[in-house]
C-alpha cells in the first residue's frame, strides 16, 4: 500500500509538474504579445500604453486549464479593442490560407443580394461542385444554423436548401481540402473589353516573366477591367509590379511610414519580393516611399477598377493609386481601410503554425493621406443587380461594360 502510494505520489507530482509548466507556457505567450507590441506597435500614445498595462495584468490571470483556442480568443479580444487592422492571431488553418491558398471549406462562394444569399463561384473540384451547385442558386438553408450567411456556406456540413429557378434541391455538402489558384487571369468579354481578375498580391504570383506576358495578353484590347473585390492584399513590391504596368513609368504613389521610429528616408523600396529583404529595409529606415518600376510592359487603355469591402491592404493601395492614373476609374463599393504593414511573429510556444502580426507601419498616398480606417471610396458606387445574380451572372462587370 505505501508503495502505491508513493506511486501514485510521484505520478501526481509529474501531472502538476505538467500542468504548470504548460500554464507557464501559456502565460509567456501572452505576455510576448504584450511585449513585442509595447516595442513594435506603429503608434506609441497614451490608448498603447494603457492596453499593454491591461496586457500584461491578463498575462498573470490566464487559468491553469485552458484550451489553445480558449486563449487564441481571448486574446484576439483583446487586441480588438485597439481597433486597428492586421493586429490578429493565426491559426494554423488560417496561416496556410493565408499564404499557401490552402483551404477546407465547400467551394461555394456567395453574396446578399437585397433578401437572398446567392451564389456567385463554385471552386472547381470541391464538395459543391461535385454536388452540383451552380452560380445563381439561392441558399435556402443551412445544416445546424438558422441564419444563412456567406462563412456558414463555406463551413457547414450537411443537407443544404437550394432554390434555382422554381426548382428546390436538397444537396449534401461537407468541407474539404481546396488549394485555391490565386493567380492573376485575363478573361475575354465583349466590346473590346478583357477581364483581369487579380485575387492577391503574393510574391509568387508576380514573377517578372510571368506578369509580363499577362499584361502582353491585354494588348489588344481597349478597355480592361481589374477586379480586386476579393483580394485581400499580399507583398507590397508584388503590388508595384503590377501597378507598374498600368503608370508605365517609375511614379510615387505614397510612402510607408514608422512614426515611432526616428532615422532616415528611403526614396523607394527595392525590386526585390523577399520579405526578408523587405524587412531588413524597414529596419533600416524611417520611411520608404512605394515607386513604380520600369520594363513591366505597359497598357495605356481605358481602365476600370472594381473593389468591394472585402479588397483590402495593398490591393487598397492599388485602388487608391489608380483613381490618379488618367483613363482609370474605380468602382464599386468602399474598400476596407486595412492598410497598415504588418510584421508577422511566430507563436511556436502555442503550437506549430500559430503567429501574430503586428502593425509596424502606416501607408500614406501621394496627398499624405492616410488609409487606414478609411479606405479608398468608389467614384461610382455599385449595387448587385437581383436578377442579374440570379441568372449567375455578374452586373457590376455587366454596367462597367455598358458604360
């Protein structure tokens, strides 16, 4: 009996050595974050110093027992309350999302349209495709949820009440593993019009070859259509490369500023799409201005630009810097006003994927206005024709081409 006894002792004494330790873990996590952001947050006032004051007292009341996503959530909470964008924690499902394009969701992408939820996309090789969803359907409902919406879609699992046309459908969907093709398409549409659908800003995306022949491919037509309603930003040299094709010259459009951080300016960031290069120039300097390159073709035609309130971060950038191009417009809805540089940390202490980021820099244009909170504002604003979606059709490409 002693002998299980002290058994039984020694187990307990490992268990609590282990649940300890991990609380201690936790803990670190949390005041890391209130650390690096007291060091690197881009605007140093008195709302920053009471939040890591709130920060690092949180740090010390974290429970013994406490799920990764219990703690992810409270501390996404809190950094909410700072009310700045790219301020945010990442999963390791939303870190590959992120960066690889990597998802596990339906396939179905949608949008209200006055009452209705409708369809607008369906991924190829995806549950709902393989279902046989099609642009244009109604979703009626959703499995395990009374509200329809546009992330229910993606992430439910079950019977979904289709409506197309008169008829109603019953089809069973389950998420599963996509790898999104972000990279840029041009379209061939009526009236001399090509459709350049740009989707993000990643780096690998916008090798010189490769966007150069993209933009070869929209020669011949008189009239081009961006769309950036659904890109959600990515590399800023990336974005310049881009921007580049359609200033055809080497144009400042703004400059990235540290206002914390006291040195010298640098007259633009290199052609260079490694973030680490790019990174070691912000620590070098106190502001760098965002300059168009040279020899990345260029096209001269008439130009519209469609964003939405999900175009966020560079692609902002993008859109804001098109309203001064002479035969551009930019239409649509307001943009996001996410447009800070952020610097992402890794949370390896949390588990293998986790990271933060960190806003380290604000983006101000040519007028020395500043985007963030704002966005960029449509000079012609557009809404979603009800009919027009729900033949699948899309009526904001449909009103760019008429006019």
């Amino acid at each position: 009996m002693r002998r299980l006894l002290l058994f039984l002792l020694f187990v307990g004494c490992i268990l609590l050595g282990v649940t300890l330790t991990k609380a201690g873990r936790n803990r670190d996590v949390y005041r890391s974050i209130c650390d690096l952001t007291a060091e690197r947050f881009y605007k140093e006032n008195e709302k920053l110093q009471n939040w890591v004051r709130l920060c690092r007292l949180q740090a010390t009341q974290i429970p013994v027992f406490i799920r990764a996503d219990r703690l992810v959530e409270q501390m996404q909470n809190l950094m909410n309350t700072l009310s700045v964008s790219h301020f945010s924690i990442y999963t390791p499902a939303e870190d590959r999302k992120m960066w690889k394009g990597e998802s596990t969701d339906t396939g179905i992408r949608s949008r209200y349209v006055e009452e209705l939820l409708i369809v607008y996309r369906v991924f190829q090789g995806s549950s709902a495709e393989k279902a046989g969803v099609k642009p244009g359907d109604v979703i009626v409902s959703l499995p395990g949820i009374e509200q329809v919406t546009p992330w229910g879609a993606e992430r439910r699992s079950g019977i979904f009440k289709i409506k197309r046309g008169e008829q109603e459908l019953d089809l069973t969907l389950a998420p599963s593993p996509l790898v999104i093709d972000a990279s840029p398409t041009v379209t061939s549409l009526k009236n001399d019009t090509a459709l350049l659908t740009i989707s993000s800003f990643r780096a690998e995306f916008f090798d010189p070859k490769a966007w150069r022949q993209v933009v070869q491919q929209l020669q011949p037509y008189k009239h081009v259509i961006i769309d950036i309603r659904e890109n959600a930003g990515g590399n800023f040299v990336a974005m310049l490369r881009a921007l580049s094709s359609f200033e055809c010259a080497e144009r400042l459009i703004g400059r990235l500023v540290q206002p914390r951080k006291l040195g010298v300016e640098k007259a633009a960031f290199d052609d260079n799409v490694v973030d680490a290069h790019q990174l070691r120039e912000l620590e070098l300097y106190r502001s760098i201005g965002l300059r168009t390159f040279k020899d990345y073709g260029c096209y001269r035609g008439k130009v519209t630009v469609l964003i939405s309130n999900e175009t966020s971060s560079t692609a902002e950038i993008f859109a804001d810097a098109m309203k001064f191009r002479p035969g551009s417009r930019v239409w649509g809805q307001p943009s996001a006003g996410d447009v800070v540089l952020a610097v992402w940390y890794d949370l390896a202490t949390l588990g293998n994927g986790y990271s933060f980021s960190i806003p380290e820099a604000v983006f101000l244009n040519r007028q020395r206005h500043e985007l963030e909170g704002e966005g960029v504002f449509p000079q012609k604003e557009l809404f979603y024709d009800r009919g027009v979606s729900l033949s699948g059709r899309d009526s904001w490409i449909e009103e760019s081409l008429r006019n």
